[in-house]
C-alpha cells in the first residue's frame, strides 16, 4: 500500500524548499518576469543571485547519487521539492529539473571520455548556477514527431555522419530547447547515418562550446518567462565517438518513453504547484477583500470556486504521486505519466483562470501575482507536447 504520510526529514525538506521558494523564488521571479528582453533578464544579476543560492543549496544535484557529489533523492522527495520550487515560480523550477541532465549522463560515461568525469565534478561543486545541461531533441519541423516509430520517412533533419573516429554534426533544434541558451552541456537526438525513421535516431552527450555550435536569441514568450528557451546550431560540429550514448534502434524507444515518462510526471508536479500558488493567494485575498459589507470568502460563489480548486489540486497531486512511485520501484507507466500531466496541467489553467477572478479587476494588474499564474500555466499543457497529442500516445497504450 502506498503511504502519503511523509518521513520527518523528507518534511523537513519540503519546508525548507518552500521557505527559499517564498522568499527568494518567488521575488526574483517577479523581477525577472517583467524584463521584457529575455536576454536581459538571463545575464541579469537577480538570475545570478537566485541560480547561485539554488545552486548553494543543491537543488541542481537532488537526484544525482551520493556515490558521485548529489544528494540522492527518490523520485517521491524530488515530486515534492519540485512542486514546492514551482509554487515560487515553475520557469526557474523547470531550469533545475533540466540543469543536471547532462551529469546524469556524464556518470555512466566518466570511463569513456575525460570530460565527463570533468563536467560531473564540475556540476555538482557548482556554487553559481554556471553549469547546466540541456535535452535537444525538437526540431523547427518536428515536435511530436518522436513518437512516430516505424514510418521510416519521418526522422530527424539534423544528423551525424561517421567520419573515421569522429561524427560530423549538421542542422539545427528549434527554440524550445529548455535551457538551451543558457545550458553548457548538451544532449543531443540527431538522425545517425542516414537510419531510417525515427528509430533511426542517435543520442549523444556533448559539450556546448564545441566550435561549430551556436545559439539563436532566447525566446520572448507568454509565460516561464524565466526559462531560458533558444535554438541551437550545428554547422559540421566535430565530435569524438565516445560522446555517443546511444546509436538508435530499439533502444531509442526505450530511452523516449524513460525520459517522457518522466518527463511528463515533472510537467504535473509544476503544474500543481502554479495552481497551488495560485489558490493560496486568492484563498487569502478571499479573507480579506470586503464586499457587500462581509468578505468576499462569505459569498458562495467564490467559495465554490476556492473549494474547487483545493478539489482538484488535491486530485492531481495524487495521481502524480502514484506516477512518481511506480518511477521509484522501477515501474515506470507511460499513460500513467501521461494522464497525471494532462489532468494537471488542465487543472492549473482552470483554476488560475478562477483564482484571477476571485481578485476581480485587480487579477489582471501585473502588481497581482495571479496574472502572472494565468500565464505560466498555459504554457503546461503544451510543454514537452501538447495536451492533445500527449492524450493520443497514452490512449495507444491502453
């Protein structure tokens, strides 16, 4: 039987991530959110401040093992922090869900090439927020292409060529790759040879200062305002076969549907935290604000929509959690996964949308952080793929 009760140093986590969210999250992320360059915002000295105290802390480093510098976290504490941080803001939450990809990487790999070893030490003694990783997979052609399999005319554009011991890169990822301006490490899904189909897909852990490799400008968007989003570049990047993780073949299914399926139980989680911060702040405004002579909490209108919304927060956390314990015995469950994020990410547009009516007039005022709620929460339902084509690849599976 799954137990929801939690252990007093998992609670003792949860509360000290929710006091550095109130604290230092939440304020920096309302700075940032308003620098309408993205460019500006990243190289800002509030994004330094706030990487570098996340990082002091070791949110980047919660789910790499101790054996190497992480802290070693499960998959059911790490559900939890991330909710937490993304009750502060789910931009700077998802930068520290994305940052360690590359170092998780980089420990199978420390036998293979010298910068592993190198980056992993690196990445889990960082201090600043310098170090980062980043998944590049989507291309400006293909999004929910990457779970076409057996169509051999659907693959990636960009490829790798064998060149005696080294692949030649060319081609380009689209500007949704999170943290891809910011990132310094790369995993990289490129077609592999002229493989057919998408099966044909190779996976490679590279360095991101490779000559050859650039960045576009960071995507200006609706909302995740503070994740750093951008295209990136390859013009006949040359790279050492050991940066090859995986040729393609019938592991590259395996190795999408492991990482969507976590993908995927990450993008509820933040989605519940933006609908929690949300609701937390109208619930309180709703015993404060005083109309028609009582507070507005009073009314029964807005108190069904702030009972509905506890309703169904507590509904989607339950069934992400159910998600994040099949990922911790190692039963990973695709639709699982898959309606846990779908059910959330929906949920935190309805009830944000109702939370900015509890304020009334005063919800769409950017001094409101409900505003800004609204807008983080639309981009959940298409994060690592839209709702609808996420609802289509669960239902195969049934």
């Amino acid at each position: 039987m799954v137990d929801f009760a939690l252990t007093e140093e998992v609670e003792k986590i949860r509360d000290m991530t929710r006091e550095f969210a109130k604290k230092e999250l939440r304020p920096a992320a309302a700075e940032l959110d308003l620098i309408q360059d993205p460019e500006e915002a990243y190289t800002s000295d509030t994004m330094r401040r706030v990487l570098s105290r996340a990082y002091e802390i070791g949110f980047h480093k919660m789910t790499l093992g101790t054996d190497v510098g992480g802290l070693g976290a499960p998959a059911m504490t790490s559900t939890i922090v991330q909710e937490e941080l993304a009750v502060g803001d789910a931009g700077l939450a998802s930068h520290l869900l994305v940052a360690p990809m590359i170092a998780g990487s980089a420990v199978a790999g420390r036998d293979r090439h010298p910068f592993y070893g190198e980056y992993l030490d690196a990445f889990v003694n960082d201090t600043k927020g310098e170090h980062g990783g980043a998944w590049a997979i989507t291309e400006p052609q293909h999004g929910s292409d990457l779970f076409q399999f057996g169509q051999p005319a659907i693959h990636m554009e960009a490829k790798a060529i064998r060149d005696g011991d080294d692949y030649v890169i060319s081609g380009q990822k689209s500007a949704f790759v999170s943290n891809g301006w910011m990132a310094d490490a790369f995993l990289l899904m490129v077609k592999l040879d002229g493989g057919d189909g998408m099966e044909g897909t190779a996976t490679f852990a590279i360095p991101g200062d490779l000559p050859g490799m650039s960045r576009g400008k960071p995507l200006d968007k609706l909302g995740l305002r503070t994740l750093n989003q951008a295209e990136v570049f390859f013009d006949d990047v040359r790279i050492p076969r050991e940066f090859l993780v995986m040729p393609g073949g019938p592991a590259y299914k395996l190795l999408i549907e492991r990482i969507v399926t976590a993908g995927n139980t990450a993008v509820g989680t933040l989605a519940v935290g933006v609908a929690r911060a949300a609701y937390e702040e109208a619930l309180a405004y709703a015993k404060e604000r005083v109309q028609g002579d009582k507070v507005i909490f009073e009314h029964q209108v807005i108190k069904m929509k702030l009972f509905n919304a506890f309703r169904q927060i507590e509904a989607s956390r339950a069934l992400l959690w159910k998600s994040s314990w099949l990922l911790n015995t190692g039963k990973p469950h695709l639709p699982t996964a898959m309606a846990a994020r779908t059910l959330a990410s929906d949920m935190a547009m309805q009830v944000t949308a109702d939370m900015v009516q509890v304020f009334g007039g005063y919800g769409i005022s950017k001094e409101n952080p409900v505003e800004k709620f609204y807008r983080d929460a639309k981009l959940l339902q298409i994060m690592d793929g839209t709702n609808e084509v996420v609802s289509l690849r669960a239902a195969e599976e049934l």
